[in-house]
C-alpha cells in the first residue's frame, strides 16, 4: 500500500510539474488579439441631378504589427483601390451617379491580427528605413511646425550631450506633465501643433502633433498614424470615433510608438506607453496632409481616417458613418 501511495503521489507532482511547464511555456507565446472590423458609409440619396459623386475611405493594411487577413468590400457604387503616393496608404474610391435613384452604401470589412508592440522593451533589432523617407519626417506639415514656439519649446527640454532616445522621452515626460485631455472649446482635434503647444489642450491628434513637431525640431524622425480604438472587456461594440498615436525612429530599433493622450487618460500606463502599445487598435494610415486624386483634381486631406465625400468636386458632409468590431 505504501509503494502505490508513493507512486500515486509521484505521479500527481508529475502531472503538476507539466501544469506548471506549460504555463510557463505559454507565457512565451506573444499576446495577440484578432477581431474582425466593420466601417459603413450611407450617402443618402439626393435628388437634385449631379454628375458623379467621389468617396474616398482609408483601407488598412498590414505591418510589423497588424496582419490584415482579408478584405470584403460591398457597394452599390463602382470602386477600385487607389494608393497615395507619398506615404504608401491605401484607399478605396467609389464612384457614382444620379442615375442611382437610392442611398449609396460602402461597407469593407477586415479581419485583423493586432500584436502588442514592444519593440522598445524588447530591444528587437529591425532592418533602418529607407533614408527618403526619414527625411520626410523630419519636414514640417501644414498644421505642423518645426519653428518658432515648437522649436523653442523643445530645444529648452534638451541637450546636446542627450542620446535620441533621451530626447524622445524628455518630449513625452513635458507634454505628459503639461497638457490636459480636454476637447472643450474651439481649435481641438485639428491636430494643430502650435494650438497644442499654446492652449495645452486637446484630444489625441493635438497631443501628438505637438510631440511630432517637437521631435523633428531636434532632429528626431516622427510620424503620425490614425486607426481606431477597441475596448478592452467587450467582445463585440460600436465604435464612436478615432484614435491617433505617434513613432519616432532610432536607428537599430526602426518606429518607436508614444500614446501620451492615452498615458495622460491612464497615468498608471505611462511608462509602457512610451516605446509600447496595446493591442486593442487597429492602424488604418499614416501620415498628414494626405493627396488624393478626384475627378476635380488633387486633394489633400489633414489626416486620413473618415470618409471624403465630393459631389461634382465639392466637399459633401452629409453622410452617415458607422464602425463596429467584434472579436473572433
């Protein structure tokens, strides 16, 4: 009896220790998160004759981060898939006329898998980007300087005798410290660097132009991606609006991401948000001051993540948009 107890009990601690070796071994498996995302747009009909009407919506795409597994698109509409030039984002156009007699309706549906991105953390060593590039996002844009308030305002943070990195976070530490998520008033959400760096307020796209415009000032290559949010606890939901986010590069370690409106919403998150973000987003374009070509010639958009509607070349506003995920 004693020697069956014996092995009864070697054989449970054994069963144990594989529980135990599994979990352990399962921590190394990288967190991902797949869901399937829905975008709808509905131009109701209009009756007044028009030659064609124009939509433009942002397709996402796959990266170091987000793999898009497949592409549905539905439309009563002609369309095609276009691709900007200057930052490789993708859209899709549809075209349509009078002779439509009902609404218009777009929708694309994508199937994603989100990473954690902690390329930072982990010291993952990537292959540089290409130099042309690097120097756009060193270049100013429309509603982000890289002079005057911006400038002086950044080279007062550092030093010479700081490595990029430390630059990098001494921008992300003061605009922490010094801005307020607050989308009251007039001037918000435009992403207007200088409105940033003078008001200290603003959503998402105004916090992170002002680190852009900062990072640049001082040498600091830094773009600007738009997508949206998912929250964390729900398996399927409407999704109300947009969220934006920055990279800054360093070399050996490619695109290092800061989320400082979502750090400055959750303080207990702001240390992993400089160099790290979650999984629960999805990354639909890159870049500001986004061309796109129309029947009516090119246009160039502020950021790239809702709907452009023209009729006969005319901006349209009166549109629906609807935007729902649901996990897999």
């Amino acid at each position: 009896m004693k020697f069956k107890a014996l092995t009864l009990f070697i054989l449970i601690i054994s069963l144990f220790s594989g529980c135990i070796k599994k979990t352990e071994e399962s921590t190394d498996l990288k967190p991902i998160n797949h869901f399937q995302f829905k975008y709808s747009v509905k131009v109701p009909y209009l009756q007044k004759p028009f030659s064609e009407g124009e939509i433009f919506v942002p397709i996402p795409q796959t990266n170091d981060f987000q793999v898009v597994h497949n592409v549905s698109i539905k439309t009563n509409g002609q369309y095609e898939i276009l691709q900007e030039s200057e930052y490789k984002n993708n859209y899709a156009r549809i075209t349509f006329s009078d002779s439509l007699e009902t609404d218009l309706n777009f929708t694309v549906i994508v199937d994603i898998t989100r990473e954690l991105q902690e390329r930072y953390t982990t010291k993952q060593k990537v292959k540089n980007e290409q130099p042309n590039m690097l120097q756009r996002y060193l270049k100013a844009d429309s509603l982000v300087p890289i002079d005057g308030v911006v400038a002086k305002e950044a080279a007062a943070l550092i030093s010479d005798s700081m490595e990029s990195i430390e630059k990098a976070k001494a921008l992300y530490d003061n605009i922490f410290q010094t801005m307020s998520y607050d989308k009251s008033g007039e001037g918000w959400g435009r992403g207007d660097a200088q409105y940033a760096c003078d008001i200290r307020k603003g959503n998402c796209t105004d916090f992170h132009s002002l680190f852009i415009g900062m990072a640049r000032s001082v040498g600091i290559p830094a773009r600007f991606l738009i997508g949206f949010p998912l929250p964390e606890n729900e398996l399927e939901s409407t999704i109300n609006g947009y969220h934006c986010w920055a990279e800054f590069y360093i070399d050996g370690y490619g695109w290092i991401p800061v989320d400082i409106s979502e750090a400055v919403k959750n303080p207990d998150k702001k240390e992993f948000l400089f160099g790290n973000l979650d999984y629960n987003r999805l990354a639909f374009s890159i870049g500001r001051d986004i061309k796109i070509k129309t029947d009516a010639g090119e246009k160039s958009i502020n950021f790239f993540i809702y709907p452009q509607v023209f009729i006969d070349g005319k901006p349209y506003d009166k549109f629906e948009k609807k935007f729902e995920f649901k996990r897999l």
